[in-house]
C-alpha cells in the first residue's frame, strides 16, 4: 500500500486550488492546507508541516523561489507550478532546490509523484 503524502497548495487563484486538491486528492494525497500568498505559505509550512508544497511561481507578495529561499534545513520538499513555460525561468528552477516544475496544465497525481521519486 503506498504512503499517502500530506500537500500544502499553494496559489493566489481559488480556482487553480480547489481544482488541484480535486485532483491530488483523487490520486490518494491528503491535501491539508492551502495558501494564497508567499507570506500564508511560510506560515502554514511552519504550523501544518506538510511532507510537500505545491508552490506557484507567481504570487502577490514574492515569487515561488522567494518563498524558498526562505525555507530552513527542514523544509518539506517543493514542487513549483506555473501556468507558464519552464523555460521561462532560466535555470531558476534547477538552482531552486526545488524538486521540479510541473506546469498548471499538465498537473496530475503522477506527475507529482514522479518528481517525488
């Protein structure tokens, strides 16, 4: 039986939230906070403790690399989202410490699985 992963979202789109814990959580992740900003993402990583954040690039108050770069040495692992292309960020990502990038399109249970591995 495979462990089930407890997921932060983290997106200033209401829409883009509730339609990724449909999805997550029809895959089998447990989905246990959102947040809208970089600022409610630092906070809800330190008191939730989620295993991975599903973190956008783009949001109101800092960007996506911002949020972790402001992450401590036990920080849960990041899979960055974008509605645009990866190659928009030049290299951003893999400097990152992120685990990867998935964008909005193409988000699905595997594909976060897969950067899990």
């Amino acid at each position: 039986m495979e462990t089930l992963t407890t997921i932060l979202i983290v997106d200033d789109h209401p829409s883009f939230r509730r339609c990724a814990r449909a999805l997550l959580e029809a895959d089998g992740f447990t989905v246990i906070g959102e947040a809208e900003d970089g600022e409610g993402a630092l906070s809800a990583i330190d008191s939730l403790h989620p295993e991975v954040v599903l973190l956008d690039v783009q949001l109101p108050d800092m960007d996506g690399f911002a949020v972790l770069d402001q992450l401590g040495a036990d920080a849960p692992q990041v899979v960055l989202v974008s509605s645009r292309d990866a190659s928009d960020y030049n290299g951003l990502i893999r400097s990152s410490g992120a685990r990867g990038f998935i964008s909005k399109a193409e988000l699905s249970g595997a594909a976060v699985r897969y950067l899990l591995r």
